[in-house]
C-alpha cells in the first residue's frame, strides 16, 4: 500500500478520535466489531485495486513485533520477525498464552529492501 494511502487514513482516524471532525472525517471513519476503519476502493492514483499485486505485496511482507517483557526485575524487549502470513498465529497466540508480554510496535518492512 501506498504511504500516501496510509498517511490520509490515519490524519482521518486522528480528527475522528480527537473530535475534531472535518467533512472527510465523519464520512469515510465507520465502525465494526470494536474498531474504527476506512474503506479503501481506489489508491492515490484513482486506480482499483489489483488483487494480484496486493497478494504479491502481502507475501513479500514482514513484520517486526517488538514485545515488552518484565524478568527478574528487569523490563526486556524481544524483536520477532513475523512473516505477513504468519502475523495472526502470531497474534493468536498472546492470546491462548503461548506467547506473554506487551506489544510495543510493530513495523513493516520487506527483507530484499535491507542493505
């Protein structure tokens, strides 16, 4: 996804959750099971969006979980690098304790991109 996409998304979630709503805002942030979101038809360019290549882009796609832990007193932070097609197992399993801690941040990044 575009970082143009991104940056419009979240200055809408930032209006809608400080209340201060511009046009834009209040039309396009709606509501489902617990979260806000935006529905996206068209990128920057006005273009649909390509299956294909979106399905490209998720495979080449990692992220980097940084979890917060507390051992012996001390706080520890762990980096995890979750494949795109893993991130929910990984998610999953904070949730049936497989996995303890808090998530601090989590970023994108492709692994061919790094020097």
């Amino acid at each position: 996804m575009s970082d143009e996409i991104n940056k419009n998304v979240i200055n809408m979630f930032s209006q809608h959750n400080n209340d201060r709503l511009s046009a834009e805002a209040k039309n396009r942030v709606k509501y489902y099971a617990g979260f806000n979101y935006v529905k996206l038809k068209k990128d920057t360019n006005g273009n649909k969006f390509n299956k294909d290549n979106l399905l490209n882009y998720a495979s080449k796609c990692h992220y980097m979980v940084t979890v917060m832990r507390e051992l012996n007193g001390e706080i520890i932070l762990y980096s995890y690098d979750v494949p795109n097609s893993d991130l929910f197992k990984f998610m999953k399993s904070f949730e049936e304790n497989t996995l303890d801690g808090t998530i601090i941040e989590i970023d994108k990044y492709f692994p061919e991109d790094l020097a």
